[in-house]
C-alpha cells in the first residue's frame, strides 16, 4: 500500500466531513491508500459521523480512543498505519485536489525519505483547483502537515511524538528531531496542503487562564526541546534559530501581558535554561516570526522581536500596562 494518512479528531465534528471528503475525492484507487482516523476522546458526533464514513469507506480505519492529546493520537495512528508512506492530516483541514498522485508520482520517481510542499491558508471555502493556482503558498517548515514521510524511516530512528505533554508545537519538536537524521528529501513547489485558519484551532485558540498558562508552558518546553536541537545539528542551525526565536518570543509576549507575580516563574525558568536573555544565537536574516506591518502594529512587532533582552521585554510589559490604562 502506497500511503496512510492519519487523522487525529477530537471535537472536529464542524469540519471533519471537508477533511474526510477532501481525502477521499482523490485520483487514485481506494486500495492503493488509506485513512486512518484516531477519535480522541470526542464529546460532539465526530466519532458517530467517523463511523457512518466508515461503512461507506473501506479504506477508512477508525480507531476510538480516550482522550491524551494530539501527541499520542498521532502515535495510534502511526501505529496502525501499513502504507509505505504516512501523512499526518489535522482533521479541521483539507487535502488539495490531485494531491495523492502528485505525491504518487514523486515517489515513483526517487523513493526518498521525506516529500515536503506547499500549503495555503483558508477560513471558509476550501479552495478549489483554479484557486490555488492563483497562490503562491507557504514553506511548512515546522508542521508535520505539509510533509510525507516514509514509514520505514520514521520506525527505524524511532521518530513519534515523544512530547505528549505539549498542547502546541509537539509537531515543531518533531521535526527539528527528524531532521537531525540524515535523510533523502525532495521539496515540491505543489500546494498540496489547506489550513483552515479559525478561532478553536489549537494555534489560536483563546480560553481559560488554565489554557493560557498550558499555552505557556508548552511554548517554554518547547523552546529547551529545539535548542537542545539547535546546539547538535549544525547542519540546520539557522533554521532551528528561527524556530527557537519564535516559541522564546512568543513565551516572553505571553508573560509581558501577565501580572508580574504569574508571570515570574516562568522568567526564572527560561533565565534558568539559558533562554532569557538569548545570546550567541546564529539569527536567521528574516526570523519566521517577523510581521511586516506600519504604524503601531508595526512597533508592537519591534518590540516582540527584541523582547527577549532585559530591555525589550520590559518595553513590552510598559506597552501592555498602557493597552490595560486605554482599555
């Protein structure tokens, strides 16, 4: 079997038929691919409607867990995966029309390690063929998403989502630990990704002060994860500075908005780790995280981008104590 695309769900039942559709409306043949579905725990009618797919589906899997994160999901789902290849889909996305024979194709041609493309982002039509032709799509370097990976290779360095403690960027982990193995890689300029931009994705979701201080907290854990990366891969060092600059800024932007005492222990933790402030860094010449807007967005912007010195986060607390004075 070709490939296995695994899908984690939980509470997806708003968008999961569009991931599912996208999926299955492709032009290659059922028993040449599969669709490997891991409910986690879902309280909505994902898993009901999972399993009305499944009747109609053969090459649909559904395998009903309890709910532990993404993390493990994706782990369940690696587990029981037979094609060659695996590609992580999140199950509020889409897959682009004619994705699964260009990515046929390319493995006909060289059978490599890892496929990475290209991914747009949508918020309310999944964009069609013509429409993505119009658009010039992204680089994913930190998302599992937009990449395939051959599964011999994945099981023979023993690469999983280690980190199921993370609520975000376990996937951004994942990749800085598989690209310190050295692997055959082809990039395509196809966009063969959609990510559908919305206030409950796990990047932008907004919730209890409990959500926020796990936010938090996986931004800090994640920030030690890649330097340990950055330090033993020279051969990707200015990408894994980027990666490292944005989870420590988005970490110090998050705590400049806290009160001081909440804010504190994690300060001493990345002071601790050698994080804040950041020195001896090899800084990408245009750090991912880099908005290019005007005005006072564009010195919000400044001020994140130096907030991890003394100066510039303490610059980034008085800006978010005057927002709390005007509001």
């Amino acid at each position: 079997m070709f490939l296995s695309i695994v899908i984690p769900v939980f509470n997806a039942e708003r968008y999961l038929a569009n991931c599912l559709d996208s999926c299955l409306e492709q032009d290659l043949l059922a028993e040449d691919y599969e669709i490997v579905c891991v409910n986690d725990g879902s309280t909505d009618g994902s898993l009901a409607l999972l399993r009305q797919y499944r009747q109609a589906h053969p090459n649909l899997v559904v395998l009903d867990d309890s709910n532990h994160g993404v993390a493990v999901a994706r782990n369940h789902g690696l587990d029981a995966a037979k094609g060659d290849y695996v590609w992580f889909v999140d199950a509020d996305d889409a897959i682009a029309p004619g994705s699964l024979r260009r990515l046929r194709l390319a493995v006909r041609a060289q059978q490599p390690d890892r496929i990475s493309f290209r991914f747009v982002e949508f918020t309310n039509a999944i964009p069609d063929s013509s429409a993505l032709q119009n658009r010039p799509g992204k680089a994913g370097v930190s998302s599992v998403c937009s990449n395939l990976f051959r599964r011999d290779f994945l099981l023979q360095h023993q690469l999983r989502f280690s980190h199921p403690e993370l609520s975000i960027a376990e996937d951004c982990v994942f990749m800085c630990e598989l690209r310190s193995h050295p692997h055959s890689e082809i990039s395509l300029d196809d966009i063969l990704y959609c990510y559908r931009q919305h206030a409950g994705s796990a990047m932008h979701a907004r919730g209890s002060r409990e959500k926020a201080l796990r936010t938090l907290n996986s931004y800090c854990k994640a920030a030690v994860l890649i330097r340990d990366c950055y330090v033993s891969d020279p051969q990707h060092r200015e990408l894994n500075a980027g990666l490292l600059l944005y989870h420590v800024h988005s970490a110090l932007t998050m705590l400049a908005a806290m009160p001081r005492k909440q804010a504190a222990p994690f300060l001493a933790e990345l002071k601790q780790e050698k994080l804040f402030p950041l020195r001896g860094l090899h800084y990408p010449e245009s750090p991912i995280f880099i908005q290019k807007r005007s005005g006072l967005r564009g010195l919000f912007d400044f001020l994140v981008m130096h907030s991890a010195t003394p100066l510039g986060y303490r610059l980034l607390r008085f800006w978010y104590f005057l927002f709390r004075l005007r509001s």
